[in-house]
C-alpha cells in the first residue's frame, strides 16, 4: 500500500494575526517584540511605577484598548471587567488622543491577557492554501499553524470539498497547544486516527516551573491496515526572540518521545517545523536517534530549502524524519512551492500573485513510502 505523509506550516487558515501581514518586516518585529514585552510585564506579580508606565505606553502605541472590526489593533488587552476599578487600565479621550492609565497593581489584580490582534484572511489567500493541500494530496498530512480542531473541520467542508470540489478529508485532530496566538499542531487523514498522546505539559529540565513546548508535541496514532503508524508533530521554538538552548531541549525530549513510541510500534516519524537549518544542534539532536530527513533521500531533486526563497540549506526549516525500518520503503520525495510568492526559479500557481495572497512562506513537504 502506498501513503503519502505530508507537512505543511499553514500559517493559519482563515485568521491570521494582523502583525505576521505586515509587509515591513521591521515594523512586523517591532509590534511582536513589543507584545512579548507586553505579556512578559502583565505577568508580574507586582506592577512597579515604571512598569505601569511600560504596559501604558505599549498599550497606547498599538490601540491595545480599541475593538475596531475594520481596523483591528495589532496588539489587543482582552480583560474581564466584573466590577468597577477591577481591569487591568482605564482610558481617557479619544482616537490620537487616548491615554492609559494602568489601575491594576499586579498580576492577580485583574484577570485577562494579552492577544495579538487577529483579522480575517483575504478568500484568495484561504484558496491558495487548499490548492497546495489538494495538489499534495496527502494521505496524512500534519498542518502547522492551524487556528483550531473546528478550522480544519470547516477547511475539509468548504474550501477542500466546496470551493475546490476535491476530496475531504475524513479524519481532522488538534489539542490547543501552549501558544497564545492560537497557531496549533494538527492532522489530516484518510485513515482512522486512533489515539493522541499530547505533551503540553512536559516542562523545561532547566526550568521545572516552566512547560517545554512553545505549541506541543502531540503523538497522533494513525491505523494503517492494522497496523499502527505514529507520527510526532512539531512546532520548535521560532528565531524570534531567538533562545537555541530552549530549542535544543525541545529537540532532545522529542528524542525521548521517539524512543519510547518506537518501543510501542517500530512505524514513528517526526515531522513539522523545527525552526532550524540541517546544520544546526537541533536537527543534529534527533539525527542521533537514526531518524533520516526525507529531504536527504536520492529520489529527492528539489530545492534546497522549504521557507521563504528556498534557494539554500539556511532555508530549510520543515521536515519528515524517517526511522531506519521505513528509509527502504521511500518511493519518492517532493516539495510543493507553488503556493510561494515567485522566488528565483520557482513558479507560482497562477492565482498567487504577492506576497499578501501566498499561501504560506512555507512550501509543503512529503514522502510516498510503501507499506
């Protein structure tokens, strides 16, 4: 039987936060910078004077107070207002003129957190992205930066099967990880999905107060004709705000998690977004195991990379490891980059226009094994 396993970092489905829009990348690393220091200030347990004037200020620069449908904040404080003087601020004046006044002194003194703000995506964009699902055409595909179980649900529904008029998938799965941008782990299949083991709440050996995982590292297991296959989603820690170590530790307990589900079933993968080149301490880290990237395969003669232009090893970021037992039965490797936007020596599908109407900055990786 031949199966076509698949990834793909969606970079969300019908939502997407305004911020990851923006053209500028600097303006884009500005707003993300200033919400990690957003989140990272509204956790202390007590709010010092300069601290107040920083959550305010970063507050007033992006609207975090507006609730504007046409015109949605980047950044948005979602609170809980019970009762009189209970929120985390309170505003004065209007429009240019907005000031905040942080009326909390600390973490437990209002409840709510911080968000970025999100805006539906452009139908294009949402078409793009189910022409490089449909045109992959996976048997199992594990979905990257995906809103939420019920986003998958209505992808199969109304893109998939409804706009496009191709086949849906019958099998959808996805926990909540721990990021606060809602950007998931989840799968697609086309044979039953019969377990998932999720690891949310593994934490970092060198921070037992703090859990691993930035998003998951779910264990979906999937039945093949009988037969069990597991495969290991991921979604390492970004470059952003960029800590190796803490990917590396990522990488080394997905290591341990391989190790033991391959004492289960002798068919485990590992497969996402590592958010590290084939160079790097990471990959290297799961390597040791024996797990080999498809991308490494003879049958595979595209490009280099799988993120942005995909022109060097430096862009390769996505991934489908295989154990030894399924290296022999590979048939045939393939990357699918025409949802991009026209980098050098690639060609676009012809409805993908700019940048703003990719489907992703990721191209879509898969392997056909023979099981």
């Amino acid at each position: 039987m031949s199966v076509r396993i698949a990834t793909f970092n969606m970079e969300n489905v019908f939502r997407r936060p305004t911020a990851f829009r923006l053209a500028d990348t600097a303006k884009r690393e500005e707003v993300l910078g200033d919400f990690a220091k957003l989140v990272t200030l509204l956790d202390l347990p007590v709010y010092q004077e300069g601290d107040k004037k920083e959550i305010a200020r970063i507050i007033e620069k992006h609207r975090a107070y507006a609730i504007d449908p046409q015109d949605p904040p980047p950044i948005y404080v979602n609170q809980s207002r019970p009762g009189k003087g209970s929120g985390l601020f309170r505003t004065s004046g209007t429009g240019k003129n907005t000031k905040v006044e942080v009326t909390a002194d600390g973490r437990t003194g209002w409840a709510g957190w911080a968000e970025l703000g999100q805006d539906d995506l452009d139908l294009d964009v949402v078409r793009n992205t189910g022409r490089v699902v449909s045109e992959v055409d996976a048997d199992i595909l594990l979905t990257v930066e995906v809103e939420d179980r019920l986003t998958l649900e209505r992808f199969n529904t109304q893109v998939l099967a409804g706009a496009l008029g191709r086949r849906p998938y019958p099998y959808n799965l996805l926990i909540d990880g721990n990021d606060p941008r809602g950007i998931d782990i989840g799968i697609l299949s086309r044979h039953p999905i019969t377990s998932v083991r999720t690891h949310l709440f593994d934490t970092d050996p060198e921070h037992p107060d703090e859990r691993l995982f930035s998003r998951d590292c779910p264990e979906f297991e999937i039945r093949l004709d009988g037969s069990p296959l597991v495969v290991l989603g991921n979604h390492l820690k970004s470059k952003f705000n960029d800590d190796p170590e803490l990917r590396l530790a990522q990488a080394r307990r997905v290591a341990e998690i391989y190790r033991a589900a391959s004492e289960r079933t002798p068919h485990v993968l590992v497969a996402g977004d590592l958010n590290d080149d084939p160079t790097s301490a990471a990959a290297e880290e799961l390597r040791d195991t024996g797990l080999r990237d498809v991308m490494s395969h003879p049958s595979y003669h595209g490009e280099p990379g799988t993120h942005g232009d995909c022109r060097s090893e430096r862009d390769k970021i996505d991934y489908v490891l295989l154990p030894p037992s399924l290296w022999p039965q590979v048939q045939h490797v393939g990357l699918e980059t025409r949802g991009l936007f026209a980098p050098p020596g690639i060609k676009s599908f012809d409805t993908v226009t700019s940048k703003t109407d990719a489907a992703s900055d990721h191209a879509a990786l898969y392997v056909d094994l023979d099981l």
